[in-house]
C-alpha cells in the first residue's frame, strides 16, 4: 500500500455527479483523441482509473483499456459502466501493482499523480508505467503547474475555484511539497456547505522528467492542454508524453 487516501464510498457515489464539467464533450474530445492516436492498435492501460471518466469511452472508441484503482468503491462505480470482461481493472496501488501484458499506452489523467504522497512513490510509478510499456510505447500524465507564483511572501493558501455553490483553495507546505486541497460545497438550498480536503505531493515539469529518467523513459512531447496548444511559462498545466526507447 502506498501512501495514497483511499476514495470512500460516499465520495465515489457522488464523484461522477460532481465532475460533469470535466465528462463533457468539450473536456474529453480533445482527451480521446490524444490518448487515441498515441495508443495507436496496441492496449492502453489506465492508472487510477476510477469510475471510468476517460477509460470508458476511450475502450468504447475502439482501444482496448485496462485499468489500476486503488479504492474498491470507485471500481464499484466503473463496473455500473461496463463489465469486466470489455474493460478489466486490477484494485491496488499504481506504483506497484502489475497486471499481464504490454501496452503501448500508459496514462495518468487530472492531477492523480500527486494522490503519490512521496517522491520515491513518484518515482516508483514511472518506473511501473515503464514496467507495463512495450518498447516504443508511451506514458502521458497530466498534471497542474504548482501555483506558487500566485502566493506572496508569507502566504501558504491560494484559491483555485469561487463560485455560487463551491470554494476551493490549496494550502501549501512549501518544505515538503506537499498541498492541501481544500472543498466547502453546497449540498442544497438550505445554506449548509460540505467540507471535505485531500493531500497531494505537488512536482515541477523538471523533477518529473528526472523521474522519467530514473525509469528509463524519454520526454517525447509537452503541452499545455489535450488539444496540444504550446506549454509556456504562463501555463496552469501541462500534459507530457515520454517514450520507451525501442
């Protein structure tokens, strides 16, 4: 078991209903066709796959998608999807669980890299993914860029979302690298707000490439979003794409 939180079932009953805007259309177009076109005919496998948001119409497209997740509930969710037989998923950890075959696609979507609450965790899933990767395959992750610029001396929080019914601000140790993400949600029309936090292992674009390196991979590709618009400086995210050597 790595240092990952464990996803409850209250919170996997209501995941789905609480990222519409990241299951939309206009959010995983763009991500399909990515994942597709590197996939290519070969297998995709999935770390933290969770309920499926982009396994499933991935599989549905035509690749063959297998999946890692930690948290049972989350599976459970998937499986109300599509059954194990079109799309299998292997509960346990993504830094050391290994299922059969080779893959010419590994991914890693939404931040999920950092649910890894230690750098040698980190680095371990590179070195899993490579584990997975026929030669010549690729291991993609998206992640957000830290927003340290954001904070002026002295302050360790940042918000990420205002809006009528959710705030969300990131604490940060600054040390340890390591954030709090921090949720007030409004469940109804009564006034009462929900509050729930994560722990997250934040990583520059840099450390990761070493990461990838350590495990034997080579930086392909890096842009600012699925639609492969440039990463530059000004970037809140980045998707990277390193290679297996043939």
């Amino acid at each position: 078991m790595t240092s990952s939180e464990v996803w409850t079932r209250a919170t996997a009953d209501r995941y789905d209903a609480e990222e519409t805007t990241m299951s939309s259309a206009a959010v995983l177009g763009p991500t399909l066709a990515f994942l597709a076109e590197l996939a290519g005919r070969g297998r995709a496998l999935e770390f933290a796959i969770g309920t499926g948001r982009v396994g499933v119409p991935l599989q549905e497209r035509g690749v063959p998608v297998a999946g890692i997740e930690l948290s049972e509930h989350m599976t459970a969710q998937l499986r109300r999807k599509i059954g194990e037989d079109a799309l299998p998923v292997t509960v346990g950890d993504m830094a050391t669980t290994v299922v059969a075959g080779e893959f010419t696609l590994v991914y890693l979507v939404y931040n999920t890299i950092t649910n890894l609450l230690t750098q040698d965790e980190q680095v371990a899933c590179f070195c899993n993914a490579a584990r997975h990767l026929e030669p010549g395959g690729r291991f993609v992750v998206e992640l957000g860029v830290p927003p340290l610029r954001f904070l002026p001396p002295g302050q360790v929080a940042a918000p990420f979302d205002v809006s009528e019914r959710h705030l969300g601000f990131d604490t940060f140790d600054l040390v340890e690298q390591i954030l709090v993400s921090h949720h007030l949600t409004r469940d109804g029309d009564d006034g009462r707000y929900r509050r729930d936090a994560s722990r997250h292992r934040y990583a520059w674009p840099a450390e990761l490439d070493l990461m990838a390196r350590i495990a034997g991979l080579e930086l392909e590709r890096r842009v600012a979003d699925w639609d492969g618009s440039p990463f530059t400086q000004d970037s809140g995210k980045h998707v990277s794409v390193w290679r297996k050597p043939a």
